[in-house]
C-alpha cells in the first residue's frame, strides 16, 4: 500500500512540475492553461505507470536482491584478488579511462575564473571571491612550473594531473563503499564504470575550477560520514580516522566557500535525527545500575565507569568539530593577517535579490516612491548605463542583478534590509514565488537545460594576465572536437533516458524517488535518513545558486550512488 501511494504521489508531483508548472515558468507565463491538461493526464498516466514498475518489481529483481549466479560468482572472484590489490587497480582504471582528456587538452581546461584567478595568484590575492587556498594553489603550481620548465602552462600541467588523481581516488572509495555496505556487485561494478566513462567526469577533472577539487573532497567527506552515520564506534576504532576527517573537511570547506554549510548541515541534521538514541542512553544510564549498558548514538556505554567507548565518543566529538574551528581561524587570524577580505556577502544572497529585483521590474507601478528609493538604494537600477538601460533582470539568472547589489549598504545593516525584504515579500508574495520558481528552474523541470552546460570555455591565452601557451601532448582533432561537442551538445539532453545524466533538473526527483524506494528500510529514521543527509544539504546550496548550471550539479550526481547504499545497502555493517 506505501508502494502505491508513493507511486501516485511523485507521479502527480512530477506531472505538474512537467506539464504545467515548469513549462509556465519557463515561459513566464505565470498561470494555468487549458492546453496544458491533456499533456498533464498523460504524463500522469505513463509516470503512474513506470513508478508502479519500480516501486512493485524493482526490489524482487535478483539484480537488487543481489542473489543471482552471476553476483555471487562475482563476489567470490573480487574477495580472492584481495582488498588493496583490487582498490588501487579500480583507482587505476578511472585515472586511465581519464588520461586521454588530459592528453588532448593539455594543460588543462582554463575556465572563465581563471580569468580573474591568474591575474591573483601572480599578483595579490585581496579577497575570498575565489576560495583563497585555490587560488594559492594555482600561484604554487605556476610558479613552480615556471622554475622547473620555464613555462606556467607545464605547472597548471601538474595541477590538473594533481586533480586527476584525488578525484579519481575520491570515487574509488565510494566504490569500496558501496561494496563493504554490501551494495550489489553489479551495482558495484555499474558504479565503477559509470565513474570512469561518464565523460562529464573527464572533463572536469582537467578543467582548472574551485568546484574540482571541492567536489573530490565532498565525497571523500561522505564516504567518512556515512561510516559516521552507519557505525561510529567502528569508525573510532580507526585511530587514523580522526586525522582524515578534519583534513577532508577542512580541505572540503576551503576549496568553496558553502563548503562549510554542507559540513554543519550534516552533522547537525545526524545529531538531530540521533537524539532520540542518544536521550534514551543518558537516560538509561542516570537510571541503571552499574554494569548496565547503554547505547549512545552506536556506542555501548558502561554505567558507573569511564570505558573505551566513552573516550573514543569524546574523540570522535573532537574530531568533527575540528574543522569548523580550523576553517575559522583560517577564515579569521590569518586571512587579516595576509589582508584578505572576506567575499562579499552578495554572493549568498542570490534568492533574495531576485526576487526583490522582479519586483521592482513587474511591478515598478505599484511601488511606492519610499520603496522605489529603498529598491534603488540596495541594488543600483542602472539609469547610467547606455543601452540597454534601467534595470538588469533575467528570471534564470541572478548574476545581473547581484552584480548591481550594494554588498556595504547590506552590511551597514542587515536588520534594515530583511525587515524591508520581508515587508515587500508579504506584499508581493506572488512575485517572490515566481521569482524563486524561475531561478531555480533548472534545478526541478527537466525539460529545461539553457543553462545546464559543462564549463568548457577554454578561453584564449591572450585573455589571462601572463599569456598561457596550450601545449597538447597528443595533438587528436577527433578526441578533442568529440570532447567540446559533448560538453556543449544539446543531443545528450534531449534524448530520453539518456538525459537523466546531463540535465540538472532530475536531481530533484532522484533525491524524492531515493526517499521513496527507502522508506520501508528498518530504522529509517535514525539510519537510513542520515545518509541523504549530505544530498540534501548539496541540492539546498544548488537551489540558492544565481544558475542552473550543470557544474554546480556535478558533485550531486556524484554523490549519487549514497542512495545505493539507503535502498539496498546493510546498513548494520
């Protein structure tokens, strides 16, 4: 009966975010045709149709279950080549499968931040725009490539080998993951091939961009948090674990700035989520009697002594709080100390001024002359630019109108601007709602993808600050026409099915039917919800984002496989 009505449910959720609300959207037409309801019905029909499919023989399939000859086959081969042998040679596979990107586009994709990066790493780095450790990241390796080569091209060279071999790693052990959660080894082995052969994943990695090396980190991060999730004593018993993860996290959060939101979100949603676990052990043991035990959110804690386990809670405690106090004092001492300012706070107010901007756009009219002032007072309505002049407003795009926002008028006093944001929001709630709807739609209509690129504009070398030579070590028209094609081809997002793995707008929709599919898992609640944890906390960033763009998806999708793990995982190993 859960089956059936999580079926009707998304298929009525997906039907009027496909039919009705996202083709209104796209259009601007804000409002409900006649047109538009035979499309509704039958997208109904079929999506009602395929959810009973899945939710009613998906599971029963021996592929899922996990049983049949060939996975058991499998299973036996891959526990006789021995865990480290087989980790470095899947690791090896993915590098490989990537080599020829690297080989053609040597040295690197140079992306549009980069632009603004080299002129930094060669000059002064004054603010955080740019993650600061990226950036001197890149000043490192050109600067070292210039002594060793005399050239920064072979430095940005390494950088972008360097990246290889971390994101690479990174999914190999999300592999291994899925494979010690007992994950089915055809699922297993799809992952793997999916990692090395998804070309989105060989682009990017020798694209020279913030999101690459974050990207790599996250889900490094998220194999150590679900083992956090799933068994933390067993985690703790790992000394070497309790250097990893304040690296990892550390390293997550430095390479982009909302790096440090996802962290916080995760392990406060888990402690949230454990409470109740955690209440009932402070409970039963205040009220035993000694040698009685009590379960701490995974630990076994003895009443009346302090145990093994209470010092590897307190450790594991330490550890994740770590860094949040690194990334701080980084942010903090010694940013003042190298005069680094911090980004300006635009950059995590994109919703909110969108939204204030279709305001004063759509309804100039009804704006009184005291919030026509407060309007322009924020964000500048450009009467001194010529043409096109007045106010810079794309409904899928908050870059115009950020750009134009005061970020010191907001600092002066954040106060004033949210009460006055909040006023004009319950005045025009419906514009606010339209505005949200539009710069996120990307995100929720898979029939959109405008902006759902990969970032592959190699620009020219006479656009950076010190002119970058591209020095290709294997000189293939073919590969590198095929790799700028599918990067900015429209076929792959147009073609069913196969559209699921390049349109942004389908990462809603996995995140629901992950849910869905794992609902009537045991312990759902306090074991399984935990694990969509860091998906939710990543799709969150993507809907606050000025775009739809595919590379602020990416890491979602990789990430992906998490929900293996929820649906067919063990989560008591």
């Amino acid at each position: 009966m859960t089956g059936m009505f999580f079926a009707f449910l998304l298929a009525l959720l997906y039907s009027i975010a496909y039919t009705v609300a996202g083709p209104a959207t796209a259009a601007q037409e804000m409002g409900f045709d006649s047109s538009m309801f035979f499309a509704f019905v039958l997208c109904f029909i079929v999506c009602a149709a395929v959810n009973f499919l899945i939710f009613f023989l998906m599971p029963r399939l021996q592929l899922c279950a996990g049983k049949g000859r060939i996975s058991r086959h499998l299973n036996r081969y891959l526990d006789r080549v021995g865990s480290r042998r087989l980790f470095f040679s899947v690791w090896a596979f993915i590098f490989a499968a990537w080599m020829p990107a690297w080989l053609v586009l040597y040295p690197g994709v140079l992306s549009y931040d980069m632009i603004s990066q080299v002129g930094s790493a060669l000059g002064e780095i004054t603010n955080n725009h740019h993650p600061v450790l990226h950036t001197w990241l890149i000043r490192f390796f050109m600067e070292a490539g210039d002594t060793l080569f005399s050239g920064y091209e072979y430095g940005i060279g390494l950088l972008t080998f360097l990246q290889m071999l971390i994101l690479s790693y990174a999914l190999t052990r999300l592999v291994f993951l899925l494979k010690k959660k007992k994950v089915p080894i055809l699922l297993v082995i799809l992952t793997a091939l999916l990692s090395a052969f998804w070309y989105m994943n060989a682009c990017l990695s020798v694209t020279i961009i913030k999101d690459n090396l974050h990207a790599a980190f996250l889900v490094l991060f998220v194999c150590h948090f679900t083992e956090i999730a799933v068994n933390p004593a067993e985690y703790s018993r790992r000394k070497v674990n309790f250097i990893f993860l304040p690296l990892i996290g550390f390293l997550m959060c430095a390479f982009r700035n909302n790096g440090i939101h996802i962290y916080v979100f995760c392990f406060a949603g888990l402690l949230v989520l454990k409470s109740g676990q955690i209440c009932r052990g402070f409970k039963a043991l205040s009220a035993g009697e000694p040698g009685e035990t009590a379960n701490l959110g995974g630990y076994k804690q003895v009443w009346g002594r302090r145990t093994k386990e209470q010092k590897a809670y307190l450790a594991l405690t330490a550890a994740i709080l770590l860094p949040v106090v690194l990334f701080k004092i980084y942010t903090g001492p010694v940013f003042d100390a190298f005069g680094i300012a911090q980004g300006q706070v635009r950059e995590a107010l994109s919703v909110p001024i969108q939204q204030l901007q279709r305001v004063a756009v759509m309804r100039a009219d009804v704006l009184t002359e005291e919030q026509t002032e407060r309007m322009s007072y924020y964000i500048d309505n450009l009467e001194w630019r010529e043409p096109p002049s007045g106010r810079a407003y794309l409904p899928f795009c908050a870059d115009p109108a950020k750009a134009c926002f005061y970020s010191e008028r907001y600092e002066e006093d954040p106060i004033a601007f949210w009460k006055f944001y909040l006023q004009t929001g319950k005045q025009f709630s419906k514009e606010y709602l339209a505005a949200f709807l539009s710069n996120s739609l990307g995100y929720w209509y898979p029939g959109y993808y405008e902006f759902s690129y990969v970032m592959y504009e190699n620009y020219p070398p006479e656009m950076f600050a010190e002119p970058l030579e591209r020095k290709t070590i294997w000189d293939s028209q073919i590969l590198k026409k095929y790799y700028e094609s599918v990067c900015n081809s429209g076929f792959w997002r147009k073609t069913p099915v196969l559209r699921l793995f390049f349109v942004p707008g389908f990462t809603l929709w996995f995140l629901l039917y992950g849910l869905a599919l794992a609902w009537k898992k045991r312990g759902f609640f306090t074991k399984v919800l935990p694990l969509f944890l860091p998906l939710t906390a990543q799709y969150g960033i993507m809907i606050l984002s000025p775009i739809s763009s595919f590379r602020y998806a990416w890491p979602f999708y990789l990430m992906l496989p998490l929900t293996f793990i929820c649906i067919w995982g063990n989560l008591e190993s």
